[in-house]
C-alpha cells in the first residue's frame, strides 16, 4: 500500500531542509523563495523497532521495512488559487498526496528571511488554509452547478442527495473552514469524492522550531496549538536544523548519543513518521521466514483477506485461511513453531480483522 505525504508551506519556513532529513533524496536549501521549483521526490522508511527484534529472531536473508513517500512540493504564495506564483503545480501536486505536512516556521533568525517579513505562523497558516479553501469552494461550487438540474428532477434522489451534501461542503467552506471538519457522516462523503478536495486531506502541522524549543516549544508554537483546536489535525514540535545534524551521524549510537544532548528519546524525523501514521489511521502487520521479515502497511479495520491483497490482488482473490501469531506471543516464544506448540498461532478466517503487529502467513488458492 503506497503512502504518499505532501510537505507544503510557505518559501523559507524550512520544508527542503526537512526535506533532506527524512530522505535521501537531496533538495536545494537555500535562503530565497522558490528554491523547490519541482517536487522534489524521496521513499522514507517507516521507523519500528519490531522488525529489528523480529529480524534478531527469525534470522532472514533480508528484512523489508514498510515505506512512505514523501514529496516536497514548491513554495506557496497569496494567489495561488487564481493560479500565482507556482499555484497551479503546487495545487496539482497536493491532489496527489494522501496527506499534508503543514511546515509552519516558529523560531526567529534575522538572518533567513521570511517570505512575509515577519515571524507569524498563524498568519503563515492561514494563508496557506485559505488558498486551499478557495479552490476547493471553486471545485465544489462547479459540481453544484453540475448537478442541480438532475436534483431537480422527479425521482433523481442520488443526485438531490448529491447536492444537500455538496450544499453543506460550500457552506462550510465559505465559513472558512476546511472541508476535513464539514458536519457529513463518512458515508456521503463519497458523494464530493469526484471534487478531490483539498483541505479534506488529514493534516499534521509540522512547527520547525529553534534548538532551545525542541523539548517543550515556545510562543510560536502554542499560537498554533490554539488555532487548531477544532481542526482535527495533528501537531508536532521539530527543529529542522538539529535533524540535519543527526543526518550526518553514521551510526545509531551516535546518534542516540546526540539526541540525548537535547532531551530527546528519539528524532523528530521518527516522530513525524508515526505521527503521519496514526493521522492516516494505518497500521502494519508482519511477515517473517527465512528468506524475509517484511512490513506491510494498511488501514486500521481492514479484514484478513484485503490485507493479504496488499501482498498481491491473487491472495484476496483466493483467499482460504491466514495463520496469525500476535507480535507479543511471537516475541514471547521466540519463533513461530514455538507458538504453534503452545497454542499461540490461530488459524483465522475471511473475518477476521488485522490487529497491528500480527505475524501472518496466509493461504490462499486461485
């Protein structure tokens, strides 16, 4: 399951030199707008300390982390809806994502300028919100005008619910709101799917923070705190610049060594990851044998047949059983036969529902 995050913000709050933390992939940073003209493209991997301990147990010829694919998208500018500066490419690349990494600057320093002129991230926030808002108004505005005369006529019921909930959506938005925290039940969102709207994506609001601040934030950051409270979004603390310092340490020890200094159990970069994972409401279970210990990723509710078909669309097709062994079992017995003789691997059927870090091997026919 591909999982693709968009790091959005306005031109020098620090997205490329974040950029170049989490991948390997290496954006130009440099102190001037702009300076990401192309999306720039990296596959991260997923941080998760059960694949090093199922790794030591199993013994495989490789181990295969789960991935996300993160895509630094050219800075925004006041305009971008009606096509300003980059607005067009900039609104085309996020239609693409799964979600948003709102990079927000909270730190001062006289000497990286701000595209603004001064230090605000709300204001930086909402610049950002309100070009997204103005093209999903657009795109939703076109779909009612698309669809008002079948509402209109007797017996279209499909299309007359259609337009109550794209009625609400432009209502909601025109309040200023983003479409993420529109009153519609899960059920007829599907019914605005084809507008791809923009502020309906999750968002986790990245604050890019100075070094004295990583541990408990500053002024800038609890600005933003506040002006999120009703937005269903996420937020986490980050200084940019220290992750580029642990980029550069060769070893693990070295860099726990570092984060240490700074009060830190882990990087920011791992933080962002899970928390773009629990955002996104996913997942991963595990497959383990000789040849591979693999992490798959999927959505937190997904039964044992859509996930085997993350493995391959056959496995779904064909699915008869899956062996299961919960990772802590796993972990307790040592290996997989050993839970198999302590009753610990249960043999699950087509409802059964994928609990996070099961082992599984599924059987299948087609």
């Amino acid at each position: 399951m591909g999982l693709k995050c968009g790091i959005v913000g306005l031109p020098n709050v620090g997205k490329s030199t974040l950029f170049n933390c989490l991948s390997n992939a290496k954006a130009q940073a440099a102190n001037f707008p702009f300076c990401t003209i192309e999306p720039n493209l990296g596959v991260i991997t997923v941080p998760d300390e059960r694949l090093n301990v199922l790794e030591k147990l199993v013994n495989p010829q490789r181990v295969v982390p789960a991935t996300v694919e993160i895509v630094d998208i050219a800075g925004l500018v006041k305009g971008a809806s009606k096509g300003e500066g980059l607005g067009n490419q900039f609104l085309a690349n996020i239609r693409e994502t799964d979600a948003l990494l709102h990079v927000l600057r909270c730190f001062d320093n006289e000497n990286v300028v701000h595209v603004g002129g001064s230090i605000n991230p709300v204001r930086d926030k909402e610049i950002i919100d309100t070009e997204l808002m103005l093209k999903d108004l657009e795109s939703i505005s076109k779909k009612i005008q698309r669809i008002e005369r079948a509402a209109k006529v007797a017996g279209d019921k499909e299309a007359k619910k259609a337009l109550e909930v794209a009625e609400v959506y432009r209502q909601h938005l025109e309040s200023g709101k983003p479409a993420r925290t529109a009153p519609v039940e899960e059920e007829n969102k599907i019914y605005v799917a084809d507008c791809f709207l923009l502020t309906q994506k999750p968002v986790l609001y990245v604050c890019n923070v100075d070094e004295k601040s990583v541990v408990n934030g500053n002024q800038y950051t609890a600005m933003v705190n506040r002006a999120i409270q009703e937005e269903n979004a996420g937020l986490i603390i980050i200084a940019a610049a220290i992750e580029a310092e642990i980029a550069q340490l060769e070893s693990f020890e070295e860099r726990q060594l570092f984060l240490q200094d700074f009060g830190l159990r882990e990087s920011g970069v791992s933080t962002l990851i899970k928390e773009a994972y629990k955002l996104l409401n996913l997942q991963t279970y595990f497959t383990a044998g000789e040849k591979e210990v693999r992490a798959w990723t999927f959505h937190k509710g997904m039964t044992a047949p859509q996930t085997a078909g993350i493995i391959h669309s056959d496995f779904e097709k064909g699915f008869i059983k899956a062996e299961v062994i919960h990772y802590d079992d796993y972990v307790l017995y040592g290996s997989e036969q050993a839970c198999r003789e302590n009753g610990k691997l249960s043999i699950e059927g087509k409802e059964y529902v994928v609990q996070d870090g099961d082992v599984m091997h599924f059987r299948f026919n087609v």
